[in-house]
C-alpha cells in the first residue's frame, strides 16, 4: 500500500481591513474654529448655569424687585409689567436659541456615534467570517491529520512486510546451508566408505 498524496494545504486567513480602513478614517466631524469652540463651551457654561438653584435663586430674587418696584412708586404697574415682559421674552428667545445650539451639538454627537456603531458592527461581521474561515482551516488541517496518521500506518504496514520477506530469506538459507552441510556429510561418508572398499 503507497502513502497518499495528501499534503497540509496552507490556507491565509482574512485580515480584518475593515477594521484599518476605520481606524485610518477621518473624523466624522470637520475642524471647529477655537472662536467657535468658545463661544459653543461658553453658550454651554450659560445654559447649566440656568439650570442651577443659584439661577433660580437670582430669577427670585429679580422678580421680586420688579413686582417691589411699583410699590415704591420708582416706576408705575403698567411700565414694570412692559419692561418685565419684555426682559423674560428676550430671555425666552436666547434660551431657546442655545438650548436649541446644544441640541444640534448633541445630534451630530449622537449621530457620529451611531456611525462609529455601524463600522464597529461591520468589524465584528468580519471577525465573524474570519472565525468562520479559522474554524474551516482546522477542519481541515484535521483531515490532513488523519490522512497523515493512515499514511503513516500504511508505511508501517509495508515495514512490517518487508520485514517478514527477510525473515523468510533467512530461515530459507539456514535450511539451505543446514540441507548442503548434511549432503556434505554424506559424501565424505560415502567416500570413507569407498576408501575401505578399496583397501580390502
């Protein structure tokens, strides 16, 4: 029996290029000028600042003197409810418009998080394949293995054949040597034999 043709197939595994081509990628959002970048940190400052019990207590104490004013005689009802509405709907707009800046802020956060998810997602789609592929390469590396092992049985096999043909060769020549010896022994008998014929 002759050992198979077998051989280990070498096999190269996916690299994930996904994964370089995202760390390589740019950022998701442009450069910000630093003017803007202070002007947005302050606008942000502004806004916790409003949300803060110091802020509430200022508004307070603000509203208070307004609603005071009249009662002093400094200013009439109709002027301070005219200079108050005025004040908080200024104040409203400028509210509005930053609470509306740091909501815009946070979509385009919001949404260069979601395109980080979606490449971090394809990376593990293709570490996903790349195992696939690792786990068929073992498969067959195991294969390989066991075709090897039988390979190896095989030329065990023959070893053992060819062994036994020697033993075979050896013992035939002993009884061939053993057989020519005991005919050797005959003849020098037959002529001892002869021999003392003759001498009669």
């Amino acid at each position: 029996m002759h050992p198979s043709s077998t051989a280990p197939q070498t096999t190269h595994l996916a690299h994930p290029a996904g994964t370089a081509a995202h760390a390589a990628s740019p950022p998701h959002a442009a450069p910000v000028p630093a003017a803007t970048s202070d002007l947005v940190r302050a606008i942000e400052r502004v806004i916790v600042w409003i949300g803060s019990p110091i802020s509430l207590a200022l508004h307070t104490v603000v509203f208070i003197a307004f609603f005071a004013a009249p009662l002093t005689a400094i200013i009439t009802w109709d002027s301070m409810f005219a200079v108050l509405t005025n004040v908080v709907s200024l104040e409203a707009i400028y509210l509005a418009i930053f609470i509306q800046m740091s909501v815009n802020r946070q979509a385009a956060t919001l949404k260069g998080v979601e395109e980080d998810v979606g490449d971090i997602q394809e990376d593990v789609e293709e570490l996903g394949e790349n195992v696939e592929e690792l786990g068929e390469n073992v498969e067959e590396l195991g294969e390989n293995v066991e075709d090897l092992k039988e390979d190896v049985e095989d030329i065990q096999e023959d070893i053992g054949e060819i062994g036994d043909d020697d033993d075979d060769d050896e013992a035939r020549e002993k009884r061939q040597a053993e057989m020519i010896e005991t005919l050797t022994n005959d003849v020098k008998a037959m002529l001892k034999h002869l021999e003392t014929l003759k001498g009669r």
